[in-house]
C-alpha cells in the first residue's frame, strides 16, 4: 500500500510528463529544474504539482511554504490549506516580532552593562562574560513567561487543527480513489 | 597602507630566483595589530606572492645563497625583495613565529631604502582558503610552512623603531588561524587564565568593513524544494525522526536491564524487548518533534530536523510515530509480557504529553525527564523476571541521578537558544541551582553505586570499580558548580557520555548470580516467589491481553 497524503509526491510513481524509471535519475531531474528556476529564485507550486518549502526567513526563522492549489481542488482540501497558510502566518508574525524585541533587548542591556563594566574608556578590549549575559536571559525569559504561555496553547491548538484536518483530508482523497 | 612596487635593479638575482616559488600568507590587519605588530599590507599592494617549499630550505638558501628573498605575484606580477639579515641560523628554531627582516625597496626615486619588518610565521598546515579581494588581505595556499609577510605602513613607518618589538612565540594551525583570527591569537598568546567570555566589542575600523557583494543573492535564496517523498531517503529520514543516536542508547539501557534481572535468558524475549522499547522510543521522539516544530527551527541545535525542513509532512510524521507505537507495545506485550507494555506506554505518555509541554511551563520538566530515562531498564527488567525487584530499582535509580549532571551541563551553553524559544530549564532560570543539583546528583550515584551491594544486586566489587568513575564524574561535577563556565560544563557533558555505559558495563559484569536458575537447591532469593514470577511471565506470554 502506497502512503499517498495530501500533495506529497512520491517518486518512481508514474507522473506524467516526468523521466521515471529510478529515483535516482528523477531526483537528477530535480536537480535540473532547480538550476532552471535559478534565474527567479522563486519556485512555482503550480508548475511543481506540490507544495514547496523555502528556505528560513531571516528573522523569524521559520520556513516559508507555498501551497498548490490542484485544479480540482474540493472544499475540504480548501480549508486545509487555508488553516496551513493562517498558522504559518501567524508564526512568522509572532517569531519576527519576538526576536526582534529579543535582539533589541540584548543590544540595550549589553551596552548597559559595557557601560557600568567599564565607563566610557575607549581604548580597552571590552568583554562580557557569560555569567553576565546570563542576567540578561532570565530576566528575558521572565518576563516573558505569559507570551510564551500564550502562544504554547495557540500553536497546541493550531498544530492539532491542521493535523486533524489533514487527517481528513487523507480519508476523503482514499475514499475518492477507492470509488 | 603603503604602496611597495618594485623592480629590481639587479636583474639576474631576479632571474635566478624566479624559478623558486614560494607561498606568502599575507596577515589581516587585526591580526597584525592584536600581535602588536604595526604592520600590515593589502594584497594588492604587496604584489608578491609565492609557494614556500619549506621554511627551512627557503631561509637558509635564502640566506646562504644571496641572501635575498624575492617574490612574484602570479597575477600582476609585481616584484619584490626582502634582505634577511637576522636568520644567519639554519638551524634555527623556525617555529617560533616572528622574526624581524629587512626589507629592501625602492621609493620609486632609485634609491634602495631598508626598513625592518617583522614576519609572522605559521606553522605547517594543509589548509587551503583562497581569497582574493582588493581590499582585504589575500591568502594563498600553502601545503607546507609558510611565512607571513606583513610590511611597514607609510603613516607608522617613522614610529617603526620607537615600537616595542617583542617577539611572541605563537604556536598555530593556519587553518585555526584563518577561521579565529583575533580570538585564536588572543588566546595562544595570552598569558591570561581562561574567560568565559561570550561577548567582545569588536573597535568600529572602517578597514576591517566586509566587502559588500553587490546584486548578489541571498545564501540561501536558491533553497525552494518542492515537498517530495523520495522513497530512498525516507529509511533515514525516518530514522532522524526517530532520534536514532538516542533511541539507541534507550535500546542499550532496556538491555542492560534485561541482562541484570535474574530470568533466564531468552533470545527471543531479549529480542521482543529491545524491538519493542526501540519501536516505542521512536514514537515518542517523533511525537516530540511534531510539537515543536517552530521552536526547534529558532535553535541552532534542532533547526535541521526533518520537519522544520518539510521533509515529510506533520501528517505523515504523526502516522509514523502511530504505527511505531502500535508496532512498539503491541511487540511488548506479546514478545515479553503485559508489565513491560505498560511500562513503555507510560513511558510513551510522560515523555510525548508530560515532558514536552512542561518543558515550556517550568523547569520541573528536568525531573519528569530522569524519570522518562530511568524507566527503560525497567522494561527490560520487567520483560525478564516479570517483577520489579530492588535490582531493578537500583538500575532505574542509576539512571535517574545520572541525567542531572548530564543534561544540567548540556544546557549550560544553549541558555541564549533556550532564553529566545521560551524553554524553561534551570541552567536559564536559576544557575545555582543547576549547578548544585548537578553536583548532588553525582554525589548521589556513589552512594546508589555503593548501595548495590549492600542489597544484593552486584558484589561488592562494584562499588570498588565504579569509584573511579563516578569520583571523577563528582570532581567534575564540582569543577561545574565551583567554575560555572563552558569549559567545566562541557567537561562534564563528555564524561557523562562515557560514564553510563562505563556503570552499565561494570554492572553486568559484578551482577550477583547467587540466585542460578539451573541450581538444584532452592535459591535463597530476596524473592521469595520468583519463581511464581517466571512463570507469570511465561502465561503473560500466552495469556495476556
């Protein structure tokens, strides 16, 4: 039994329009068409027949998707793939912002710290130890115990939708199939 | 920086030299000054460069010959020499790193000036790094010994002789040189006892600015995948999943349980309980990694997981982790008994619905944790003698005292990652105490080591053999709560790795076989109905549902 789920390709199957025969030879193929889309860096789910992931963003890291929307695509699937897209932007929202003010804090409090440390003498090498820094991460984590908490029971929430409603989707597409 | 372009007057040393290649690593400006040099040269500018055959052979022609050193750079191909008056030595040490030399040129008006500049020499390496850029220095490569030209800039040229010319034995890798400049000089050269620093300022040098790439695209721009099951990768994909290197050390830990219960030894029960812890042990790794996805891609230490790339999708992941489990107790139950199934479904639930979310919530998951670790040798056990002896509670307990000191100085350097995804563990929220249960918990394993014999699990030559190792795992431990920093930590994280399956060893081979299935006599046995267990055991095989 083929574990066929929602927009995943598997290779060795018998896609048209596409050089099968081993993996080997249509992973090669890929490798191709990536330097194909090298020009415009950005990929096109439509043209790839599946979802794409990119690379991490450089501010929240979290990994951008572009989902396909099939020809055919029904009500179900629909949904599935709006809640997808919800979730991931509502990560990228709260990681962009979250480590911004991570970033910025860090910056205050070392300047903060370089200051009572050593004054405001130039000329000496200018170092914080770990132990210092460490303040910084507690009081940091502290006080930002209740955002966290927040967002454990959003994400909880939002993971266990998007599974169930993967789950669904897998169910529907069998019993298509199976019809 | 100055300008030295030269061409020889004497045509012929040029030309007798031309054929001896050499290889110059030209030394970055920081580099320069942190070594209290105050010279440093753009590649550009030096215009030579060459391939050392050997130090030795290069100085000692060089001087013995006619004591000139001359260099051409491949692509300009300007020229330049440098007189040494000081290596008259050929048996010198040329490890020690900075010699002074003269070097000769022409300003340009005819005239030969000699100023004095100092050499960095580095050691043999096989490191290659080819940079070139006009701005920076350029470094080539070397196969063997190398010499680090750096030259006079115009502007200190004057204050050249007033400097303190100290040579300062340096002993480095040019490959250790080229990725840490700054630190890697700082600290060999710097007689002052470590720090544990983790943040320097670095001088704002409009020289030191990195070139910028103009148009170019970002590293990883190109990285759009499309999400493809390729059926050849997914085994070890799977196996990422799954934590393998962890799962395996589970596996380890349930046969050593195994191999200490007083049962005999059945292959194919010793076979259904590793399988079977190993199965469960994946389904739960792979649940956790389901939960976390976002937080695993903030840390540098998860963010290569397999579903914070996309590799496979949640779904496909949690269908897994589904059919390990199933696969994982199902093989429990009927290949050992009924005990140790439920022993790895609890082990399943605290570690997939307890530990992972109080991970987040407060730093008593580092408990819940030891207890998730301690219960794998108890399946193993179970499985074995279908009972939970003081044997078993022994192993269980070694487990547990030996996650402190092992997780407690794993998480002493990840407090910046920890801080930022919003992870609750001690090493961030409460640093004494960290170190101090870290501490107690090393004390605490030579007293369980020492209880073993006391209650009849092992003979007394294991307390004697584990001394060593959990004396040196306390010392450490004290190093860890006395010092606190990096080092000490990450001393003790290494040694905990060795130090497990060294206590796990020993206590296989000190168990205490005083209770011999194959005896006539009837055992005097701590349990009095083990024999009633065994067979229990055996039903369970057949009965149990």
């Amino acid at each position: 039994m083929m574990l066929r789920l929602p927009y995943t390709k598997v290779t060795t199957l018998h896609v048209p329009g596409r050089n099968l025969g081993t993996a080997v030879s249509v992973y090669a193929h890929h490798k191709t068409k990536r330097k194909e889309t090298s020009d415009s860096p950005d990929i096109d789910p439509q043209k790839e027949k599946c979802d794409c992931i990119g690379p991490p963003d450089p501010l929240s890291n979290i990994r951008v998707y572009k989902y396909y929307v099939p020809p055919d695509e029904t009500d179900l699937e629909c949904r599935y793939r709006i809640a997808r897209t919800e979730t991931q932007e509502w990560n990228q929202k709260f990681w962009t912002h979250h480590n911004s003010k991570f970033k910025k804090m860090k910056e205050e409090f070392i300047q903060k710290k370089l200051r009572e440390k050593y004054g405001d003498d130039l000329n000496m090498r200018k170092t914080l130890s770990a132990e210092e820094m460490s303040q910084f991460y507690k009081r940091f984590l502290d006080d930002h115990r209740h955002i966290h908490m927040e967002y454990n029971k959003e994400w909880y929430r939002r993971n266990f939708h998007d599974l169930y409603l993967a789950a669904k989707v897998w169910l529907e597409q069998k019993l298509k199939t199976r019809r | 920086m100055a300008l030295h372009s030269y061409t020889p007057q004497n045509k012929s040393r040029v030309a007798d030299h031309c054929s001896v290649i050499w290889i110059w690593y030209l030394a970055m400006y920081n580099l320069v000054n942190s070594l209290g040099l105050n010279v440093a040269v753009r590649a550009s500018e030096i215009g030579h460069v060459g391939k050392i055959v050997s130090c030795r052979s290069v100085i000692s022609r060089f001087v013995s010959e006619h004591g000139v050193l001359l260099c051409r750079h491949r692509k300009c191909s300007s020229k330049a020499i440098f007189t040494n008056n000081e290596c008259s030595d050929p048996s010198q040490d040329l490890s020690s790193v900075i010699k002074q030399v003269e070097l000769t040129t022409n300003n340009g008006a005819g005239i030969m000036q000699c100023s004095k500049v100092k050499v960095l020499l580095i050691e043999k390496s096989l490191a290659l790094k080819a940079l070139v850029s006009n701005e920076g220095p350029a470094v080539h490569h070397a196969r063997l010994g190398s010499v680090v030209h750096v030259k006079a800039d115009k502007a200190t040229s004057k204050d050249e002789k007033t400097k303190n010319s100290q040579e300062v034995e340096v002993q480095l890798q040019v490959d250790e040189l080229l990725k840490r400049t700054k630190s890697s000089i700082e600290n060999a050269s710097d007689p002052k006892p470590y720090e544990d620093i983790e943040f320097i300022e670095e001088s704002r040098d409009k020289k030191r600015e990195k070139t910028e790439l103009v148009g170019a695209l970002r590293p990883n721009a190109l990285d759009w995948k499309p999400q493809h099951v390729n059926i050849w990768k997914l085994g070890s994909q799977y196996s990422s999943l799954a934590k393998d290197r962890l799962t395996g050390l589970v596996v380890l830990t349930a046969m050593a349980g195994y191999a200490m219960a007083p049962g005999p030894f059945d292959p194919v029960t010793f076979v259904c309980c590793s399988v079977g812890t190993g199965f469960t042990s994946s389904a739960a790794n792979t649940i956790n990694q389901f939960f976390e996805v976002p937080y695993d891609s903030q840390m540098d230490r998860t963010r290569n997981r397999i579903l914070v790339r996309g590799l496979l999708t949640p779904f496909h992941a949690m269908c897994f982790a589904t059919v390990c489990s199933i696969l994982g107790v199902g093989i429990l139950n009927y290949g050992a008994n009924g005990y140790a199934a439920g022993l790895g479904a609890l082990n399943l639930f605290l570690y997939t619905s307890v530990y992972t979310p109080l991970k987040r919530i407060s730093i008593v998951n580092t408990w819940v944790g030891s207890v998730v670790g301690a219960i794998p040798p108890l399946i193993g056990w179970v499985g074995s003698s279908g009972g939970l002896e003081t044997g078993a509670w022994i192993m269980a307990g070694i487990l547990y005292t030996w996650q402190f000191p092992h997780f407690n100085s794993l998480s002493w350097n990840l407090r910046p990652d920890y801080s930022r995804a919003g992870y609750r563990m001690m090493s961030v929220t409460n640093p004494r105490m960290c170190k101090a249960v870290a501490l107690r918990h090393s004390i605490g394993m030579i007293t369980i080591c020492t209880l073993a014999p006391v209650l009849g699990v092992t003979t007394w030559t294991f307390a004697v053999d584990s001394l060593p190792f959990n004396g040196y795992l306390t010392y450490l431990a004290w190093r860890f709560y006395k010092d606190g920093d990096s080092k000490s930590s990450r001393k003790l994280f290494m040694f905990s790795l060795i130090h497990l399956p060294a206590i796990l060893m020993l206590l296989i081979i000190s168990k205490n076989h005083g209770k011999r299935k194959d005896d006539d006599v009837a055992p005097k046995d701590m349990m009095p109905n083990k024999v009633n267990l065994v067979s229990l055991s055996q039903d369970s095989l057949e009965n149990v549902r």
